[in-house]
C-alpha cells in the first residue's frame, strides 16, 4: 500500500484476513479503479476467483490483481478466472506500479512471470 501511495495511488487499505464478499464490498462502496490481493497463504486458487465472482454478482467488472506467493503454474488457471494480473514473489516496484496503472487503464497488464 506505501508503494502505491509513494507513487501518486489513492489506496484503501481494507486489512488482513477480508473475505471475498468484504473485498466486493469495499470496491463497490469506495468505487476502486483497481483491487490489488496480496495473497501469502497459498489460498490464492480459491480466493481470487472468489474475490471476481463477489464482484460480477454486484456487477462491477473492476480489473483484479494478484501479488504474492503464486507459482507460475497457477498464473493462467488465474487469468482463467478473471484475474487481471499476477505478481509473482520479486516483482520490482515498479513492476508493481505499471501493473497496477495498466489495469486502472483498462489494459491488459503484462504477464509478471
């Protein structure tokens, strides 16, 4: 979150331990451009699809972008069900920031593996 504030970001810093509905509704009520999920559990192929189906049924289609603790075999099962992007463990900061921009643009951020 201090990365992108650092870069000219607003960011609403939801917590830790949100559930996909909370993340949904947080989107929703703040009217975000971009969610970013930092994801260290390994829960990252429940959770993510979870976070764009609790979007799709409130009908926002905001870009969702992954960080954190992804093997890269799981990056396409992720794009696969609606992730923007997926940043893998070592993406530079400014990796992040272009990423995270990208996808407020309504592009198509680069592949981070």
């Amino acid at each position: 979150a201090r990365l992108l504030r650092d870069a000219g970001f607003e960011v609403i810093y939801t917590g830790l331990f949100q559930t996909p509905d909370t993340v949904a509704a947080a989107a929703v009520d703040e009217d975000v451009d971009v969610i970013g999920l930092s994801m260290l559990s390994g829960a990252h192929m429940t959770l993510a699809p979870l976070v764009v189906e609790a979007l799709r049924a409130r009908g926002c289609e905001v870009p969702v972008v992954v960080g954190g603790i992804v093997p890269p075999q799981d990056v396409s099962d992720l794009e696969a069900a609606g992730i923007a992007a997926v940043l893998g463990p070592g993406a530079s900061a400014d990796e992040v920031v272009e990423t995270i921009a990208t996808a407020a643009r309504g592009e198509r951020p680069h592949r981070g593996y």
